[in-house]
C-alpha cells in the first residue's frame, strides 16, 4: 500500500468538543432536576390512562344539539379579537413611529419607550385577562383590553423593526425640500411599510383568536366561559362541540388571514 | 415663461386597484362596526380605576417578604417549578415532535397526501386550546406540576413538529446523497446526513418553544396545573395587590432572564 492509499483508507478523526460533553451533562442534570421538581411520573400518566381516554372519548362524541347555545359566544369571541387587534394596532401604530430611530433622534426618548414596551411584551395574554378581569369585572370589556395590550406588544416590535429598516432616500428628498415631520412620515415612511403594518395587524389578529377563545374561562369574556362550565361539571359531549368549532374557526381564520397576508406582500 | 415645467402630470388611476381597494376598506370598517355591536362597554365597575390604580401601587411596592421564606411556597420556589415545567415540557416536546415532522415533511414523501396529512394533524394539535389539555390531564394525574408538563408536552408538538418539518424541507439534499453513494442504508442516511444538519436548527427551534413555554407555564397554573400561575390567582382574589406586584415583578424578569440566555445561545449556534 502507497502512503497515499493508506491515507485514504483512514478517515479523519472526529474531534472531541469538551464543550459539547458540558451541554450534554448540564442539559442531563436539568432533566433530572426538572422531573423530581415538578414530579412527573409517566407510570402515573398510564395509570389513569384509561380515565384520560376516556374523556377523548366522549369529547369525540359532541353534543351537537349544543351548537345553539354555543354560536353566540363563539361570534362575541370573534368580535373581542377584532376590536382587541384594531384597538392594539392602533396603539402600535402610533408607538412605532415613537421609538423608530430613524425618526426619532432622541436616543433616551426611544430607549425609555423600548424599554417599556419590552416589560409589556413578556406579560402572557391570559395573565393580562386576569389582571383586567379584577379591574374592570368580568366579561368581554376585560378580554378586549387585555388583547389590546397583548396585540399591542406583538405589532410595536415587528412594525418598528420594518420602520427603520425603510430606504432613507425618500426621508433625505423630503428633508432637502423643507418638508416638516408629519409631511415626511406621511409621504415618506408611511408608503414604505404599510403593507406590512396590515401583514402584521393580520397576524396578530390570529394570535388573538386563539387566545380569545381561552380568555373566558378566566372570566373575560367569549367561548372559554362554556369551556370552564361544561368541564367542571364533567360534560364532555358539550366540552367537545365546543373544542370542535373552535378548532374550526381557528383553522378557518388562519387559513384566510395567511391567504391574505400572502396577497397583501405580492 | 414656460408653465410646464411647473405642473407635475396626473397620476395614472388604476381604477381596479382603487374598486378593490375601497371594497377591503369597506368590508374591514363593517367588521369593526359589527364587533362593536351585542359588547356591554357600560358594564365597567366604578371602582375600576382605584384597583388598576391599586395593581400600580402594588408593582411599586412590591411584598419582599414574598420573595424567598423558605416554606416552599414562596415566589422564587414558584418560578423554578414553572422553569422545570416549561424545560421538561419542552424536552418531552421536542422528542415527540420528531417523528411528526418526518411525516409533516413533503420532501421526504412520494405522495402528496402524506404530508398533507401530517400538516392537517399538526394544525389540529397547535389549535386544541392548552387550558383544556392541562385540565384533561389534571383529571389524569392531578392537580400539580405534572399535568402542566403534560399539557406543554403535547400541546408544543403542534408548532415545534411545523417548525421542525420546514427545516427538513429547506435541507440540502447533497450529503443524503453522499451516504447513499457511499453505499449507506436509509438508516445510515438520516443517522450520518439528515440528524447531524438538522441538529443546529433543531436545537435552535426547540430553545425558542422553551421562551414560549416559559410564558405557558406561568399561565397554566391559572387553572391548577402548577408554577407561579396559581398564587397569582390566589392574589388577585384575595386582592393582595402587593403580591399581585411581587409575582408580576417575577414573571417578566424570568421571562426577561431566559429570552436573553437563549437568544444569546441562538445566536452562537447559526
């Protein structure tokens, strides 16, 4: 054999990463940690298994003559994710061009409002509904709001992100005319991204129906108030109408507003 | 002097843009009417403002003594069991999720239906609402911990399974090949080309779903299923707006904390 041969008969060694060794094991640890904390037992999930099956079981024989009683909440959940959207975007809207930097100068104005509205983003939307439904009591009011502010952190993000990613030419041309600020955000900024305020508003509104329909069962108004009810008293028939049209109209409103959004960005 | 300079020309009128256009407006200015009919807006309790204002004074002045008394039921024990929730949730999630999204994968199957099928069966799974899981199998295990795993579990395969299935779409096919030239068995294929090029973008979708699930499982305690979610309802209840505060205060540094580690790790893997 050639030395050459013999070389190619060798492959190359693989390298040993210490550092991968060290996931490994703190990712290991963590398990084991995670499962003793929250003491998860799978022997005790197959245990009851059948009582768990059970349940699937008559939630997949839905209780039809229920629909009545549901369609009404289900267009309340609806309309409590349409003004939730429209009342954040608006907001988001208006927020967005106060922390873009490319139209705002002022460096503490803009760090002080991200910072705010970072704080406001990592609040989850059920937390904010129950929050609202001790303020303002329970029903639809207290899911608007706390969708309007859970619509408002998801939109300002994006939006203010494709704001100051827009081509500075036409801001300079309207500069170098004697535009003032509102003259150049009207026919200079907003032109360039309002395809994708609506493109964002659209997925927000998405997010918005799912979670409209669990608002209710804190309280806050839609269908989740029958989901809390039906399941406490162990109604699985009624459980599973609901879920079923729910996953309808999630599957639905996705499907139209994503068919939309795609039309919107040709 | 010549006044042509001065005048721009007309706008071209694209007349089917416009038709189109004022239809949408119209139609998205009737939804909002129609959302705003059948809502109750004067149903806001009087003492609205005093208990937002209350909830204000309550983040201000935070319960330290809330924060660690070692009686395991304080703040920082409640927010390391919804951390140990969200990990393994997300871990359970993850492992189940892989299979899916094999089957989710359109690039792996000859027939379209396969996929198709699997994309049907993932949008099912992401749209059965979390709180329902969570309360199935609190009937299941109990109340606690576990059953808000359990719930995270099953209800993650939905996004990370899609997720995951798009990276195995977007793969490059040349290592497969490669294998398979070299003589590899279908076997060999996914375990020496498919998993090690999937393994960066597989860890970095699932270190997102654990950001997401962080977020669940400080809600899932809302209806039992464990982590800080449950003294916060507790709070809100008993109107103990300064450990409403405290609890508040710990949620969005956790969720402050964990975005900022993982995004850091992310970014070190792409």
């Amino acid at each position: 054999m050639t030395d050459s041969e013999q070389n190619l008969a060798v492959l190359p060694k693989k390298k040993l990463h210490v550092m991968n060794l060290i996931w490994l094991l703190v990712f290991i640890v963590g398990l084991v940690i995670s499962t003793n904390e929250t003491h998860t037992n799978l022997s005790a999930l197959f245990a009851n298994f059948d009582q768990f099956g059970d349940i699937f079981v008559q939630m997949l024989h839905p209780d039809w003559s229920y629909l009545g009683s549901v369609i009404p909440l289900l267009l309340e959940t609806i309309k409590m994710a349409v003004l939730g959207t429209i009342i954040g975007s608006v907001l988001a809207f208006v927020y967005s061009l106060l922390i873009a930097r490319n139209i705002v100068k002022n460096k503490i104005v803009t760090s002080v409002l991200r910072f705010i509205m970072n704080i406001i983003r990592t609040i989850p939307d059920l937390l904010l509904g129950a929050i609202f439904v001790a303020i303002v009591g329970i029903g639809p009011v207290a899911g608007i709001l706390a969708l309007s502010i859970f619509t408002f952190g998801v939109v300002v993000k994006l939006f203010y992100e494709a704001i100051e990613t827009i081509d500075p030419g036409p801001i300079e041309a309207l500069t170098a005319v004697g535009a003032n600020k509102l003259q150049i955000i009207m026919f200079a900024v907003l032109p360039q991204v309002m395809t994708y305020f609506i493109s964002y508003c659209l997925y927000a509104f998405e997010i918005n129906v799912r979670a409209s329909t669990v608002l209710g069962y804190i309280g806050a108004g839609g269908i989740g108030l029958y989901l809390q009810q039906t399941l406490q008293v162990f109604d699985y028939g009624k459980t599973g109408t609901i879920i079923i049209v729910i996953i309808l109209v999630v599957v639905l409103i996705d499907y139209v507003s994503s068919k939309s959004r795609e039309a919107l960005m040709d | 002097m010549n006044t042509s300079i001065k005048k721009l020309p007309a706008k071209p009128v694209d007349y089917k843009k416009r038709i189109k256009y004022s239809v949408l407006t119209i139609l998205t200015i009737a939804l909002i009417i129609w959302s705003c009919t059948g809502i109750d807006f004067g149903g806001i309790k009087a003492t609205a403002g005093q208990i937002a204002g209350a909830i204000f004074a309550g983040i201000f002045h935070p319960d330290w003594s809330y924060v660690y008394n070692g009686s395991g039921e304080d703040l920082v024990s409640e927010l390391w069991q919804t951390i140990c929730i969200a990990f393994l949730g997300t871990f359970i999630s993850a492992i189940i999720s892989l299979p899916f999204a094999f089957w989710a994968a359109h690039t792996k199957h000859k027939h379209w239906y396969v996929s198709r099928s699997g994309k049907i069966v993932l949008a099912v799974i992401r749209s059965f609402p979390e709180i329902v899981l969570a309360l199935m199998f609190i009937k299941a295990v109990g109340p606690g911990s576990a059953a808000g795993v359990l719930a995270l579990g099953f209800h993650s395969v939905g996004m990370l399974a899609k997720l995951f299935s798009e990276e195995i779409e977007n793969l490059d096919d040349g290592p497969n090949e490669a294998v398979a030239a070299a003589g590899g068995s279908k076997f060999n294929i996914t375990m020496f080309a498919t998993l090690p090029d999937l393994l960066p973008a597989l860890i970095s979708n699932t270190l997102y779903r654990f950001d997401v699930s962080i977020r669940s499982a400080s809600v899932l305690g809302l209806v039992g299923a464990g982590g800080i979610g449950y003294p916060l309802i507790i709070a809100l209840q008993y109107r103990q707006w300064n450990r409403v505060g405290i609890i508040l205060l710990g949620i969005i540094v956790m969720v402050v904390v964990i975005d900022w580690i993982s995004g850091a790790i992310r970014k070190k893997l792409i």
